[in-house]
C-alpha cells in the first residue's frame, strides 16, 4: 500500500534533521527503463528524481495527496483498454494532481476523450519535449509555488424523482455519502429542495440553515472563494450546497446554484445534485441535458412513475448524458400498482438498483445520526452506483430475476 509518510519522510538515525517536504511527480510503471528514462529528464531539468511505484492499487488512489504530487505519469501501454482505467483514476484521484497517461493505442479518439475528461494522452513511442515540457511546467509551479495546472472537471450528477414522494432526496444523499466516504473522494451534494428538505436528516446534521443569496452576486462574478463560502462540511470528503431566496422561483434559485458549482467544480470529483419532480418541468429536459454527465431517475413501482420515466427517457433519445434507473421501494407492495417483477420487465434497458422497502427507515435513520451510520438493507443499494459512478470495485447490476429473489429475502 503506498504511504506517503513513508515516501516523502526524509533523514535516518543517525541525523535526526528533517528535511522539508517537497511537491514532486510519480511514475507508475512496471517498465525500469521507462522509469530511468522519464527520472533522468527530471534530473537534467534540474528537479530531485520524482517518486516511482510499479503499480497503483485501487485503494491508493485516493490517498495520493496534491500537498505531496503535483503530476502522475501513469504507463498503460500493457492495458489493453486505457481509457477506462484511466478514467477510474480520474474518479478517485485529487483534483489538483494532473494526470498523464502513456498508452500504445494510436486513437484520436481516445486522445479527444481523455481531454475532455481533464487527462493528457501521450501515445507511445513518443518525442521527448512532449516530456520535458510537462516537467518544465511542474518546476515553474514549484519555483512559483502556483500552479499551472487547475485541476479536472467534477462530474455532475442528477438524481431526479420520476414522481413527488418517490425518496429522491434520500436516494441522492445516499449516493454522496457512498462515494466520499467509500470512495473516499471530495464530494458535494447539491439540495434543491427550495421549499421543505429532508437532507440534513439523512446527512445527519445537527444544524441546518440554506445560505440566503443576493442574485446581484452573479453579476458582481462569483469566485471559487465566495462559493466555497455557501458550502457546509458534511464530513471529511462530503460538502453541501443548499441556498434560498425569498420570493425567487425555483428554476431561478437553481440558475444561481448553477454559477455557484461551476466556480467550484475544480475543488470535487463529483458533484451530486437532488432534482425534484417540479424542478425537472420548470428547467426542460434540454438544461439538464447540458448541464449533467449522468443522470440517474429514481422510480418507484407504479404506472405513474413509469409512464413518467419513458417520457423523460425518450427526450434524451438523441442526448450523449448517460442514463441510470434505479427502482425505491419507499412503500410496502401492496400499496404499488405494480410488481418488482412487472416495473423491471415493463422499463427498457438496466436498472442498476432496486432499494427494498424498511418500515421503520426514517426512526433509523434519526435515531442512529444519519443515513451513513444505519446498518440498513436501504445501503446494499449503493454500491452497484458507486461502481458505475466510480469504477471502482464493488457490487455490480444484477439480473432482474436476482433482484426479486433479493428481495424476497429481505422483506
């Protein structure tokens, strides 16, 4: 397991003087002359040989601190699909740590995606000023102490309810509790819950109050400094956003938390946004379609919900936004008008979570501080999303047939 204490600590024994800390670059390569050759480009630039790892596990993604790395050269060429590693790293990695990755797939394709997603390709056998230019670019920051690299772009995340009292809020307070404190990455879960929440009960906050905004703020320019200033500390990697005006609509409000998130959206690798019902009709499917990487819809088992579903399922037809359906069952059965069995057969594509139903949910989760501290059969349903939002290793979709035997179960 890669420790940063370990790597970066300097000194022995015998001289207990300790040297300051300092930002540096990692490779990971299993490849020694790749390492000798990129080390030896550090050195002739005048920079300490940067520090080297032969592979990364999934687990030390996260920890890998921008206090400590300023740039990661990770060697793919023996993967046969870099991009989707690559972009695993990308989810779980510190946003301040520009990622470079060296791959033999000769795609500009995979170039142009990278990109967008905030990672420099470097196709194998490739010219050394590509290189020396990045190192170039690290001594700067280093002589500087700024940064010339400002980070990637948090992926944007709707929930949003197929129908009112369909659990939404719960589902999406779920989700950015999974990713920040399994994934253990920077998180911000936006509330639009204008008008009546109950996120800070599933955050398990003591206190709670929205930040009253002046939309003469977003004329004025809203920097990261201010918007950071909006925010509340769930926890560690979890923030949230939850403001107000008075006498301003709905989709106004979200139009100002718009600006607000993209002032911070260096600062998160993901940011999960609550979409209720009559905030979906007052935006239109073609905002959200702009605005948002994926967009999860929140179902429950009835006509209603998924006549609903289709609708909006077809206005993204001709949409690139990637498409998740997740079923909650936040009543008993017998007061759906469909079956498990009849919703999952009758909704076209995967559904990639079906949360059973708990009697007692809202006690629980009151009485034991918050939805991330309940031992519930609800939480089971995270984890197959933290692995699409993520990538990272957990429990995958299952089978229609293996959600109704899941569920029988645990009725």
């Amino acid at each position: 397991m890669l420790d940063l204490a370990d790597i970066f600590k300097t000194g022995s024994k015998k001289n207990n003087t300790v040297k300051m800390k300092v930002v540096t670059g990692l490779i990971v390569s299993p490849d020694t002359d790749f390492i000798e050759y990129l080390s030896e480009l550090y050195v002739v630039e005048g920079l300490d040989k940067p520090e080297v790892k032969t592979m990364l596990k999934e687990s030390d993604i996260a920890e890998l601190s921008e206090e400590f790395v300023d740039v990661l050269f990770l060697d793919l060429r023996g993967n046969t699909d870099s991009f989707t590693y690559a972009e695993l790293v990308a989810n779980l990695l510190a946003k301040g740590i520009k990622l470079v990755v060296i791959g033999k797939q000769d795609s500009i394709v995979i170039s142009r995606e990278l990109a967008k997603k905030g990672i420099e390709y470097i196709y194998w056998p490739a010219e050394e000023m590509i290189f020396i230019d990045i190192i170039r670019a690290q001594k700067g920051s280093q002589a500087s102490g700024l940064r010339s690299y400002q980070g990637r772009r948090a992926k944007r995340i709707a929930v949003v309810a197929t129908k009112g009292g369909v659990g939404n809020s719960l589902i999406a307070s779920g989700i950015a509790l999974s990713i920040a404190n399994q994934a253990k990455v920077k998180t911000l879960l936006v509330d639009n819950a204008y008008f009546g929440t109950n996120v800070d009960i599933n955050l398990g906050l003591k206190t709670f109050s929205r930040n009253s905004v002046v939309f003469e703020d977003v004329r004025n320019g809203i920097d990261s400094t201010v918007a950071k200033s909006m925010t509340s500390t769930v926890s560690d990697n979890l923030d949230l956003l939850a403001v107000n005006h008075d006498s301003a609509k709905p989709a106004d409000i979200h139009g100002f938390s718009v600006h607000v998130v993209h002032a911070l959206s260096m600062q998160y690798n993901f940011i999960i946004d609550d979409i209720s019902l009559p905030l979906i009709y007052a935006l239109g499917m073609d905002e959200l379609s702009i605005l948002y990487d994926r967009i999860i819809f929140v179902c429950e088992p009835s006509i209603t919900s998924l006549r609903t579903l289709k609708k909006f399922k077809q206005s993204f037809a001709e949409s690139h936004t990637l498409i998740d359906v997740v079923i909650n069952n936040n009543k008993a059965a017998s007061e759906f008008s469909l079956s498990i069995t009849d919703m999952c057969s009758k909704i076209e594509g995967e559904v990639i979570a079906v949360f059973p139903f708990e009697s007692k949910l809202k006690p629980m989760i009151i009485n034991n501080g918050g939805l991330g501290k309940c031992t519930s059969k609800l939480n089971e349903g995270f984890d197959p999303i933290l692995g699409r939002l993520t990538g990272k290793n957990v429990a995958s979709p299952v089978s229609k047939r293996k959600w109704n035997t899941w569920l029988s179960r645990n009725k």
